[in-house]
C-alpha cells in the first residue's frame, strides 16, 4: 500500500485523533512537503545536468529521498490511523524483547557480515585511488556510508529485540 500525507490526514479525521497526533502529522506532512518540493528540484537537476556523471550522482540522492519521503508519510499515516483497532498501520508497532534466539544469531552474523564488507570496502577504495578522473573511489565512500547505516539498523534490532 502506498501511502500519503492525505490518507494520513484522513486517518486522523476518522480515528478522532488526539490533539497531539494532529500537531505530529502536521508537522511531517509540513516536513514532507517541503521533502517533496526538494524531490522536484533533484528530478529537475537530473534531467538537465551536463554531466552523466552529475546525473548519475543525483538519481542516487534521488533514491534516498524518495524513501525518505515514503517513509514519512508511512509516519504519518501509522500515527493518524493508530488508534483504530480495526486498521492495520503501515509500520507495524514494535514489541520489544519478542525476537527469539534465533533471530538474534542471524541478526549478529550479518552484522560481523557487514563489518567484513566495510573492511574489503576499505581495501577496494584504496585500490581505486590510482583510477584518477574517476568517480570510483567516491562511489565506494558512498556505499561505506550504507554500510554503517546497515550495521546500525542491526544493532537496533539486537538491542531493542523487535519481534
């Protein structure tokens, strides 16, 4: 289901929201507006930038931003639509110290699985340096950020224990 700051703020008029909910989906629909603006003036800039290699650099951003406005409105609409029994949010609730052993286990090896890439990242970034003129070793840089943001996600679930 895709969703928006309009079904959010119709969740908020059926669920006979609080006040509070009202002023917290106001603000991220303000937010996503502003996040929905900033993703047209990218798209414009992708389409007309000069450069392949600037164009290629935007669409990324775009990716980003794209989810990140995606993943305000599933804020928004989760608390809007919360307090209605009946209504499945579009971000579940978390329930913490639910996630088995097992969970956990797969959890830790991937996070030792990213820790590894992070360092043949490292290594590959290195080795790209005598590429001059190339976007490569930046690139890299790029995907070590994601690599760190991957590993934090997992300690997330290690530590909170979602299930």
């Amino acid at each position: 289901m895709t969703t928006s700051f309009e079904s959010a703020a119709r969740g908020l008029r059926a669920a006979a929201a609080s006040t509070g909910e009202h002023d917290m989906v106001a603000w991220i629909a303000r937010h996503g507006k502003e996040e929905g603006e900033l993703l047209r003036r990218y798209e414009r800039f992708a389409r007309e930038a000069p450069s392949a290699v600037t164009r290629y650099l935007v669409h990324l951003i775009l990716e980003d931003e794209r989810r990140h406005h995606q993943v305000l409105a599933e804020i928004a609409h989760t608390i809007a639509w919360g307090s209605l029994a009946d209504v499945e949010p579009v971000l579940p609730r978390m329930v913490e110290g639910a996630a088995d052993d097992e969970l956990i286990k797969q959890t830790r090896e991937l996070l030792a699985s990213e820790k590894k890439d992070r360092a043949e990242l490292r290594r590959l970034r290195r080795r790209l340096r005598s590429y001059t003129g190339t976007v490569w070793p930046f690139l890299i840089d790029l995907m070590l950020l994601d690599t760190d943001k991957h590993s934090r996600i997992l300690r997330y679930i290690i530590r909170h224990r979602p299930g």
